[in-house]
C-alpha cells in the first residue's frame, strides 16, 4: 500500500466515503520532519512539471478552427 491521505483529501470526499473510510483504514502513516519536507519537494518539483495541459487544449482548438475554415472556403468555391 501507499499513503494515499493527500489525494482523498484533495478530492473532496462525501461524509459517506469518510465513513467508509473508516471500515477499510489498515493504520495511520507516522512520517517524522525530515520525511514531510522530501514529500513536500517531490509534489512541487511534481506541480512545476506537469506544465497544466492547456497547450494540447490550445493546439486542438486551433486545428479545429483550421479545418472549419478550410471547408467554409471549398463550400462557397463549389457554389
């Protein structure tokens, strides 16, 4: 297994699934300071990688328009 505190807490879970939670928790993860600060830097280091996404988003919509325009301009050459 993983601790996987951050992430259910970072979903926003219902009280039913805290209270189910509750059935399934195996144990509680102690981490001392030191352990804290790495997983810390690791999920920043994380954040600062991931860029977001929004140039795929970006691209794709362009592609998009591309097309639409392309195929207006044949249609009214065809007319």
């Amino acid at each position: 297994g993983q601790d996987a505190y951050e992430f259910f807490e970072d979903i926003g879970h219902s009280d039913d699934a805290r209270e189910e939670l509750k059935k399934h928790l195996v144990g509680t993860l102690k981490l001392d300071e030191e352990e804290i600060a790495r997983r810390k830097k690791a999920a920043e280091e994380a954040a600062k990688s991931s860029g977001g996404g929004m140039g795929g988003v970006v691209v794709i919509a362009g592609v998009i328009l591309a097309m639409a325009f392309y195929f207006k301009m044949k249609n009214e050459e065809s007319s």
